[in-house]
C-alpha cells in the first residue's frame, strides 16, 4: 500500500453537504478518480472516512505498518481542533499534504488556524475536488523519485 487518502467527518456527505461551498461531487467519485489516478501510475492507493476523531487515529497509526508512503488528508473540521491527529501524523512521520475544498481563509476566523499546517509537506485549499488530484500528482511524483 503506498498512498492513503483521509477524510474526515462530515465529508461523506459531500455532493448533497452545502454544495455551494463544497462543491457537488460526491466522496465516492473523489475516491474513484484517485484510485484511477494512481493505478494509472502503477501506484496503490487506500481511502478511509470517519466522522470519528479515535477512528482517525487509529487509521494514522496504522499507516506505519501497512506499507504507506505518502498520506493525503482532509481532516475536514478536526484541522481546527485536534491535537490528537496532529500527534498522530508526527509519530508515523509520513509525508502527507493537508487539503481544503473550501479557502478555509475566506471564511469565519476559527477555519483559519489548523493543527497540522507546519507539520504538512504542503497545504492545498479552495481548489475543490481538484486539490486531491493536485495533491496526488505531487505525491506520485515524489514517489517516483524515491524509487529511482
Ligand atoms: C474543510 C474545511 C473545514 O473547515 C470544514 O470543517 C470541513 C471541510 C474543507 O474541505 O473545505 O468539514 O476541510
């Protein structure tokens, strides 16, 4: 396994969720079109959702022991609350990229401040479902690179 997307809560509601902020495609199409993506490149990827913080957790962890490069992470309204999976992602010590479908900065002060930002290789927002595959491509790329 190589690549692990997240989601966090709330999210597998997209595509009927506030369609005007978060676009309206659903999480299954999000997924399919990464999985396509990197199967395409010859890489494996995994998605997961919960709307549970512990859940989230325990997918972080075990990202350590599953083979994962490189994670992908929209932790959806834990980014402004959780040090629980910002401790998490420094203890597995993976790369990942934080990703927004909305500008998180145009919007109400408390989405501004995240948790995880300076841990992040990179961060991705207001691009919609089009930041995933952004993300994706930079991982990818960088996967590539490693294993020359
Ligand atoms: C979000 C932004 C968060 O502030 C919000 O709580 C979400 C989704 C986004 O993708 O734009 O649930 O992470």
């Amino acid at each position: 396994m190589q690549i692990l997307v997240i989601h966090g809560p709330n999210l597998n509601l997209l595509g009927s969720r506030e369609p005007a902020v978060y676009g309206s495609q659903t999480l299954a199409q999000i997924d399919a079109d990464l999985l396509k993506m990197a199967a395409d490149a010859g890489h494996e990827l995994k998605s997961f959702q919960s709307n549970h913080e512990g859940a989230l957790v325990d997918r972080i962890q075990a990202a350590a022991q599953d083979g994962s490069r490189f994670i992908i992470i929209n932790p959806a309204a834990y980014t402004h609350t959780s040090v629980a999976i910002r401790d998490a992602l420094a203890a597995v010590a993976l790369p990942f990229i934080e990703v927004h479908l909305s500008n998180v900065h145009k919007r109400e002060a408390f989405r501004q401040h995240s948790y995880l930002s300076d841990l992040a290789v990179g961060v991705i927002c207001g691009l919609g479902a089009q930041g995933y595959q952004l993300a994706l491509s930079y991982a990818l790329t960088q996967l590539q690179q490693h294993s020359q």
